[in-house]
C-alpha cells in the first residue's frame, strides 16, 4: 500500500507538471501569435490550442499580470503594445495607479514620504525605457493608450485634452521640445508656442504645464485644456539646473501670479466654517490660528492679489478681510457698489 501510495503520488507531481510545463508553451505561444498578429480574437486563440474561451481569458489575465500591455479593440480582439523580446522593465500594477494618482495626492507635502512617490518615480523610468523602443508605431499605441489611461484632471469627457496627453508626455519623457497652438483668454487669441515642459500640476480642477516658453523666453504656465493641438519637434531641451518648483509655485495662492511684489493678507473667518477651511487645500505657506470664540484666522504673504481676494469672497459674509488695509478699503467700495446694483 505504501509503494502504491507513493507511486500514485509521483504519478500525480508528473501529471501536474507536464500541465504546468503545457500551459507555460501556450503562454508564450499566445505572446508570439500576439507580436506576429495586428490583432487575435480569444475565439481564434481557443481554436488555435485546443482548449476554452474560460482558459484564453484566464491566460490573458496571466499575461497581463506579466507586465505585457495589451488592449481589446472590441471584435477584432487582442493587440499587443510592446514587443514581448524586447528586454525593458514593465510596469507593476503599483506604477500604473501611482502614475494615475500620484499628481493628485502629491499636493499634501506629506504624501512625498509615502509609497506611491517611490512608485511614480520608477514608473516615470520605466517609461522613459520603453519610449527608447524603436517601433514607432506600437509607441504611438502606446502613448495613445495613455494619453486616454492617466488622466490627472477631474473634467470627464474632456477629449481635446486626452488628445494632447500622448504628445505631451513623450515630450516629457523624451526632453523634446513641444509646439503648441495655445489659446490665451486675456487676449482672446492663439498662438503657436516652442515650449519646454517640466512638470505636469492639478491647481483648483484644472491641470497646468509648467515649463519655459522658448518663444517668449522665459517661464510659463500653460492651462492644459486651452492647448489646442501638439506636436513634438526633434529638438531636445535640458531642464535648467537652478529651477526649483516648489520655489516657483511658492508664493502663488493656486497657479498665477500677477503681482510683482509680495503682499501679506490676514483674514478671519467665522467660527461656523472654520473646520471647513482647515480641511482647504492649500498649495502656498499660511498661517492658522484659531481665537477663542472658535473663528479662524488666516495669515499668508502672496503674489496672487486676485486669485486670493476671488477666494475669500467666495465665503461671502462668513469671513473678513482684515490686512491689509488699502485692499480692505477697495472691497468696501466693491461691497457698496453691489449693495447699490441690488438695491435697484
């Protein structure tokens, strides 16, 4: 009985790794009938080895969990996106959602500890590996494919900017200068630009480029959906070495700054939304205190006089300018205007 068991055991380890070593060829069959085909159907693979439509999806997830980036493209079914020989690293799950997500959670300072910078950074490298591929034409699918899969705005629907992702983020990874055609609303005109783009930033629900403007020559911040097309030239760029972000945006209260000088605001705000400013994201350095009677005070120096007043008129009576006092002074006036225009 022993020897029977032992040999039913042997006979069962065989079994199961002539399926596993079966299923390992059908996977890299699978691979190679990808890369030579433009596209594969899960009924064509099925047919092909023999087996289910159930065991293509579940090898399909296998691959997919491999790192090789595949899109279905509805009844025509499976393309590939990269060459399976090629020898770059792929993109970990982690990647993929830090490259998706990390924009968003890094304006909390604190998130730049966490694990998802560690993975947004190493994904950004990958990428950059995989743009060194010299089959332009899956590059283009890919870049498309992300172009459409991260998206850092919260504006659904927003096609125009999903078609400037793909050229935008080659430029990046690629330190390729970008021509845009850009639409800037205060002269309400386009313009084509040769910009340089340094970082991509999500300010108040809108996504801007920060770079330098070759053709104004000097820094600029371009709103990304009033780009209205672009195209990535063969001339490269360097990033400057004394650039700082986090010195640029400083003493921006969202993302412009139209003064020259700075100046230091004090607002109060009523006790009952006090809570509800302390939970604002605030992207330049401020001061909070909080006063007996439970109303908050705020203190921050700027160069943004009129995205900040915007701001705090926004909380309408439940707040007060106190410094400084020639601003102060001005919303009065604004305040009497208004107070005339409904009177009428």
């Amino acid at each position: 009985m022993f020897f029977h068991n032992l040999k039913s055991g042997r006979r069962e380890q065989l079994e199961e790794s002539t399926r596993d070593v079966a299923k390992t060829e059908r996977l890299f069959t699978n691979l190679t009938l990808l890369r030579d085909n433009s596209t594969v159907t899960v009924r064509e693979l099925a047919e092909y080895f023999h087996t289910t439509v159930r065991t293509i999806y579940r090898d399909m997830k296998e691959i997919d969990a491999l790192g090789y980036q595949y899109i279905t493209e509805g009844k025509h079914g499976y393309r590939l996106l990269q060459n399976p020989n090629s020898p770059i690293r792929y993109l970990s799950k982690e990647e993929w959602l830090a490259l998706t997500v990390y924009p968003q959670m890094s304006q909390d300072m604190t998130v730049r500890d966490h694990s998802y910078h560690c993975a947004y950074r190493s994904g950004i490298e990958k990428m950059k590996d995989i743009i060194k591929e010299r089959d332009s034409g899956d590059m283009t699918a890919l870049r498309q494919e992300l172009g459409n899969r991260i998206r850092f705005h919260d504006q659904a629907g927003d096609k125009d900017t999903n078609r400037v992702m793909p050229a935008l983020f080659q430029s990046i990874t690629e330190n390729r200068v970008l021509e845009i055609e850009y639409y800037a609303i205060y002269r309400d005109e386009v313009s084509i630009r040769n910009i340089h783009p340094y970082y991509i930033t999500p300010r108040s629900g809108h996504l801007y480029v920060v770079g330098y403007c070759a053709t104004r020559n000097d820094y600029r911040i371009f709103r990304l959906n009033r780009i209205h097309a672009a195209r990535v030239r063969n001339e490269k760029f360097t990033m400057e070495e004394g650039f700082n972000i986090d010195d640029y945006l400083s003493a921006r209260w969202s993302i412009f700054a139209d003064d020259e000088e700075e100046t230091t605001f004090v607002v109060r705000f009523h006790e009952d939304i006090a809570r509800y400013v302390k939970e604002f994201n605030f992207y330049a350095d401020m001061e909070l205190k909080t006063e007996e009677n439970g109303s908050l005070l705020l203190t921050t120096t700027l160069q943004s006089t009129k995205e900040f007043i915007h701001w705090v008129r926004s909380f309408g009576l439940d707040t007060e300018l106190l410094e400084p006092q020639y601003i102060r002074e001005e919303l009065h006036t604004s305040f009497k205007r208004q107070n005339e225009r409904y009177k009428r």
